[in-house]
C-alpha cells in the first residue's frame, strides 16, 4: 500500500505557491537574459509587490538588487545596469521613468514589463513618447511578453 500512496502523491497538481515561484523565476530568466547580466550586476526594480523578484535575483547570486517603489523616496541613488519597472499604474508610469532614467545612466537598460502597464496604455507609441520625455528610447520590444526595452538616448553633440 505505501507505493499507492506515493502514485497518488505524485499526481496531485504542485500548490499554487509552487507555481507562482516557477512562474517568478522564468520571469527572471528571460529578463535576465533580455539584459545580458552578470552575476554582478546591480539591479533595481521599480514598482508594486516587488519582495519575491528581488527573492529570486538573490537566488540567482545577484547580491546588488534594490526594490524601488515610484514615487518614493529612493535610499540611495547607486545606478543599476538593469531598472527594471514592474507592477506600476498608469499615473505611476511617469515617475517610474523618470527615476528608472536617473539609475540607468548612460549604459543601463530600462525594462518596462507589461503585465500591468502595458495592458492599461495599449498604445506603444504613447509609452515611447512618454519615455523619451525622460530621454529613454526604445530599444526592442516583445510583443508576446508585452515588455519593452529601453536605453538611455544618445543625442548627438551640437557643432559650435
């Protein structure tokens, strides 16, 4: 009989935690490879319900990750080769930018994830004004993910 049992255990469905933090850490991954990141890379992200992403880059060795949220304060202004804005509202998007822009510096990437922003705008090239207005542009996007990346605009210097 303890074999039955151990058939049966094994076709239960996994827990909804388990899935939620499959799902987190194949978020991560793609995001991780989108950026191309070191192990050391420092890695900010900007948005709501931040604490189980910022778990997973930690289990992934990235050991310089800070969880930001728009609007607020930031406890430190160290850039980030990856700003990362998630989970973030409409009204909330501008700020984000902005403080996304001001950690990224000339060389980092600002990831912009659909999940909740994207869906509400649905309209592309209104995000991409509303980036470039914080001197962002785009970079590539995926469609299927709904997630936009963005790099610092390099304006060409003026001829005196």
């Amino acid at each position: 009989m303890p074999v039955l049992s151990e058939v049966v255990a094994e076709s239960e469905p996994p827990s909804p935690a388990v899935l939620a933090d499959t799902r987190r850490a194949a978020l991560v991954e793609r995001v991780w490879a989108v950026a191309h990141l070191p192990p050391s890379a420092h890695v900010a992200i900007i948005g709501r319900h931040t604490l189980p992403l910022v778990l997973e880059f930690l289990r992934r060795g990235c050991s310089a990750v800070r969880s930001l949220r728009p609007g607020a304060p930031a406890p430190d202004c160290e850039s980030a080769s990856l700003v990362w804005i998630v989970d973030v509202a409409d009204d909330e998007l501008d700020e984000a930018l902005r403080a996304a822009r001001s950690r990224a510096g000339h060389t980092g990437r600002v990831i912009v994830e659909g999940a909740s922003s994207l869906s509400r705008i649905r309209d592309l090239s209104r995000i991409r004004d509303r980036a470039v207005a914080h001197g962002l542009d785009v970079v590539s996007f995926d469609h299927n993910a709904s997630r936009l990346v963005l790099a610092t605009v390099q304006r060409p210097a003026l001829a005196a």
